[in-house]
C-alpha cells in the first residue's frame, strides 16, 4: 500500500524556521517498522511552511496513498483539521490516521473531525498491526492502542503497554523515506534520534506521564550507534537526541558517551535535552565526557529560580543538588558551572507566568536569564490535556484563553493572581529578544557562513515588530508588542 505520513508545518517562536528545521522523529520511526513491501513518503511540513496546501496536493497526486497518518501536537490541532479536510477533498476514500500527543491525550477533539482511525500513545507497532488490518480487510477490535470510528460512535480498544525498547522489536527509523529535503540548525544538516524514552518523574506541566505512564526504557548502544550513522550518512553533521529524559541513568549516558567517542562519531554536534540535579551532581565526570563526545548545547530543564515556583511546577526533585547524601539547595547554578567549564552552551529552559507570579518574581527569572543562559528557552505555563497544571489552572479560573493554536509556549494563555497573561508575555519578550541577541558572536565563531548569510534573516525574525520609529524612541515598546503578536497571528495560518 502507499502510505503518506505528514507533520505539521506550525512552528513556535524558540524555532524560527529561517535558523531550525527539524525532522519529527516519530515519522520515520513509524516509517521504518510498517511491513516492508508499504511505499511510505514522510513529508515534515515545517520545511514548506508557506506552500502547504500545494505541497500536501502535490504529493496526493503524485503518490495516490491509500493511507495518510497526521502527527500532531496541541497548538497544531486547527492547522490538522484543515489539512484533514484538503486531504479528504482530493482522496475521498482514504483512510486518514491521527496520532501523537494530540490525539493521544485528547481523543475526543478528534472524534468530529472527518478521521478514521486514531493510534494512542506509542505508534509502530500499533500502526503496523493497523496497516495489514486495512490491507486484508480485516477487523481492528484487537488492535491495542487503536480507536477507531464505528458508523457514528468511536471505539476506543484497550491501551497498549510501553514497548520495552531493549528487546530489539523497534527497528531503526527509515530515512529514506523522506520526501522534502532542507532540515537545519543553523546552517547545518540535522537528525533526530532517540537512546530512551520514558520519564520516572512528573513535573506538574509535562505531557509524558499520561502519555505513557512512569517508566523509562532503553535502546542498546549498537542501534543508537547504528542509528547516528544512518543519520550522518543522510546528511547530518548536527544530531538532536530527542529522548523524554536521558539523565535519568547517568551512567548509561556516559557510557554512551564513551560509545560515541569509540565509534568515532564525536565529529559531529550533538544537543540534548538535561535534568540540572544530574549534571549538578555528576558533572565532575559527565560535563568532561559530554564534551568529548561532541556535545555542545545543553538545553536544561531549569524551569524556574524560584523555590515556590518550582513546587507549583512539581520539579523541586529535578532541580536538587546533593552533597554527601543531603540535599543542598538548587542545582542550577553548579550545572551550568559544570557545562560552562567543559565549553557547553546552555540552552535555559525557564517557564514563567506560574499563578503565585508577580511582577519582581518573573523579573528575577529573566534576570537569572540574562547572567547564566546563553540562550533563553523561557517559556510561559500551557495547560495541554491532561497535564496536573491544566486542572490547578482551570480550578483557580486563570485560563484566559482557549484558542488552541495559540498553545505554543511562548504566547501566555493563562494569568497569574498578581498579572495579566498579556503582562507577563510582554516581560519575558522585552527581554528576551536581547538575550537572543547576545549569543550572535558565538553563533559566529561556530557557524561564520550561515550567520554572516542568514544572521540578518534571524534578527528581523527575533525583532519582527520593530520598526525605525520603535528603534529612535518614537513608539512605545508596547505598541511594538502589539505588532509582533499581530504578526504571530497571521504566521500561524499555514492554510
Ligand atoms: C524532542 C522534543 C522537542 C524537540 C523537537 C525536535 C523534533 N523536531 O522532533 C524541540 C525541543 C524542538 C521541541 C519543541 C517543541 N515542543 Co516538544 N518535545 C519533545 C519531546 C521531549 C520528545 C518528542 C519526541 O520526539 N519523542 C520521540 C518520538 C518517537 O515519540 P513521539 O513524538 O511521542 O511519537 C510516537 C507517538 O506519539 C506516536 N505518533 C506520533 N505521531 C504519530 C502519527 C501517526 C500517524 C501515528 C500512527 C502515531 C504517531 O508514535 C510515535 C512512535 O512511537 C516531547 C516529550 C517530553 N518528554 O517533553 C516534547 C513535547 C512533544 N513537546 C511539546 C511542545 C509543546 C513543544 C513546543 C510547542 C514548545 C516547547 N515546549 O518547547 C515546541 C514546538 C516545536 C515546533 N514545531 O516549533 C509538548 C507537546 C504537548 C502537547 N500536548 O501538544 C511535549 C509533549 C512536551 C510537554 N510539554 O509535555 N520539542
Ligand atoms: S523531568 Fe522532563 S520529561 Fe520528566 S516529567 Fe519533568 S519535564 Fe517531563
């Protein structure tokens, strides 16, 4: 059968699209663990944003699927729809697919939508089981993980476990099968790759637990291994390892560092994604083999500075440092300490506008920001389904907005008891935008042709908004505010 797996173009304002393009993992995850005599084309469509709708014809016509899965996350749900409805006007008969965090945590927005089946949780096998359904004509009843429509009413069939990933039944992700071409971070090719996936802990605005339940489950070093030099040999010289939270085994991290290194793939940039409390406390041997590896930004999970704010958010634990068995105090400062010396950069992941914030201690965030990150990842909290903090919001009446495509991270959907949603947006853009600014040179150093061509592309997209009257004093930086989110709302109509 042709199979035609689709991501959606909607990107946040941490991701210009002129600087980072990014694979979704999750496509050629399914892509390589259909049954092998399936034609799949995975199309992201991040790397067409402005010619989606000619982009998702053309590929129709010229692939005539039978099958057309959508991976989608919240604040991509109305871009879905409307893609749902351009695929089902061109192939009446086709059978359209939902899945990832979307579908999985909110079945019911899906249920009026014009879709056949939905894939919960996790996807390969559940999709593999459901292709040769479709093939054969066969039931879907016993399909795990699978809700599918039934004349007027859905069926939801039982969950489908976590995969233990260590027994080997996941094969590697097909990259073969993509048919658009321009992923980036900044000017290099990049891939996505998993080592893990799963999270023991349950920050109070984090989709995983839901998603998947607590628990956490490995890939063996030989098919990381494997899967980096796929990566490499289609192109990439940047690598995002996209697992939940590998820094919740920290010596298996280092020992896949060590890997890494011995295979001889620490040529290439790494990213990846950390807990402060694991490089704070392990950082004296892990910060050094990081680095050896070819690991270069680090984004962390610091989500506040604020010890109230940190327990509204339910990650105290992850933010703890240890010293001789006892907890002694915030481990961020210590964790970038640790990344700084072995020549890390630290992506600060911070997340303000929590219902006790005030104006001093949003500010004393951004503070934070500007001293220790080298790029700000601040984002504001979002109630997606089913998170803990979604309900403490809805309870405390602070959600002030329900348009989901605005659920990006970056535009304030709820205010706080002290500020309105508005305010606290305009704090964390104000200073943003020159935190940004600040990490040009190193970005220059490192990537001197992209920036010296597209630096100018991902300023005006940092200061869009401005004008020569905002920069001579002569308009408010309000009014700017205002222009810049006027902006976000024409950007995000991708069809
Ligand atoms: C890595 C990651 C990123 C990377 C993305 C890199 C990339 N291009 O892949 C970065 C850092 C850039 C990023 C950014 C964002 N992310 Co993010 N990210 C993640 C993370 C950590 C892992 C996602 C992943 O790749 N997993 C590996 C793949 C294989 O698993 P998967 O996506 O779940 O896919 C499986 C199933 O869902 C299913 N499936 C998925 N799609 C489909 C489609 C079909 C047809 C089928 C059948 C099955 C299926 O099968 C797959 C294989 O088993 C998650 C989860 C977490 N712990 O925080 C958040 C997460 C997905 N991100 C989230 C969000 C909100 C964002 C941002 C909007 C803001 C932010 N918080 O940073 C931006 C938006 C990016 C953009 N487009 O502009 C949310 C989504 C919540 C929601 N309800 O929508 C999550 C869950 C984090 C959270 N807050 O809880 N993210
Ligand atoms: S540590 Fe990270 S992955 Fe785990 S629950 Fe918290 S935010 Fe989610």
């Amino acid at each position: 059968m042709n199979v035609l797996l689709l991501s959606m173009p909607d990107s946040f304002e941490h991701m210009p699209p002129v600087a980072i393009r990014m694979p979704n993992g999750a496509l050629t995850s399914l892509a390589g663990n259909v049954d092998p005599h399936h034609c799949v084309a995975v199309a992201d469509l991040i790397l067409v944003q402005r010619q989606v709708r000619e982009t998702v014809t053309r590929i129709i016509r010229e692939l005539d699927p039978e099958v057309v899965g959508l991976s989608i996350m919240t604040f991509q749900r109305r871009t879905a729809a409307r893609i749902i409805e351009v695929v089902r006007a061109l192939r009446p008969t086709v059978k359209i697919v939902v899945g990832g965090y979307d579908p999985s945590l909110a079945p019911e927005a899906y249920e009026e939508m014009d879709v056949d089946y939905l894939v919960r949780s996790e996807g390969e096998v559940t999709f593999r089981e459901l292709l040769r359904a479709v093939e054969q004509g066969s039931g879907v009843d016993r399909i795990h993980g699978l809700s599918y429509r039934n004349g007027e009413s859905w069926v939801h069939n039982p969950d489908r476990s976590p995969h233990r990933l260590e027994d080997s039944e996941i094969r590697l992700p097909n990259r073969d099968a993509r048919v658009l071409k321009g992923y980036t971070l900044l000017g290099r090719q990049v891939d996505v790759i998993e080592t893990s996936r799963g999270c023991t802990y349950d920050c109070s605005f984090c989709s995983i637990i839901e998603m998947r339940g607590r628990n956490f489950h490995t890939y063996s070093f030989d098919r990381v291994l494997a899967d980096i030099c796929d990566a490499r040999d289609h192109g990439a010289r940047t690598i995002f390892l996209v697992d939940d939270n590998i820094t919740l085994n920290v010596r298996r991290f280092e020992a896949l560092c060590e890997a890494i290194i011995a295979a001889g793939l620490h040529k290439l940039d790494y990213f990846v994604q950390a807990m402060t409390s694991a490089i704070a406390n392990h950082g004296e041997s892990l910060a050094p083999l990081m680095r050896g590896a070819g690991f270069r930004y680090v984004f962390l999970g610091i989500e506040n500075v604020l010890e109230g704010d940190l327990e509204f958010l339910r990650a105290s634990a992850k933010n703890t440092t240890r010293t001789n068995g006892q907890n002694t105090g915030n481990a961020t400062l210590k964790a970038i300490d640790y990344l700084h010396r072995n020549q890390m950069y630290v992506v600060g992941g911070l997340i303000v506008g929590s219902p006790g914030d005030t104006r001093e201690s949003i500010e004393a965030n951004l503070e934070f920001a500007r001293r220790y990150v080298d790029w700000p990842y601040i984002q504001h909290p979002t109630p997606y389904p089913r998170t803990p903090m979604t309900k403490d919001f809805r309870d405390q009446g602070l959600i002030m907005n329900e348009k989901l495509e605005e659920y990006d991270g970056t535009t304030a959907v709820v205010r706080t008891e002290h500020l309105p949603a508005e305010q606290v947006e305009f704090m964390r853009w104000k200073a943003e935008r020159w935190m940004k600014v600040h990490h040009i040179p190193i970005a220059l150093r490192h990537d001197p042709r992209f920036v010296l061509f597209q630096g100018w592309k991902m300023l005006a997209h940092t200061f869009r908004g401005s004008s020569i009257r905002s920069a001579l004093g002569m308009e408010s930086e309000k009014k700017v505010f205002e222009r810049y989110r006027a902006i976000r709302r024409t950007e995000r109509e991708y069809l």
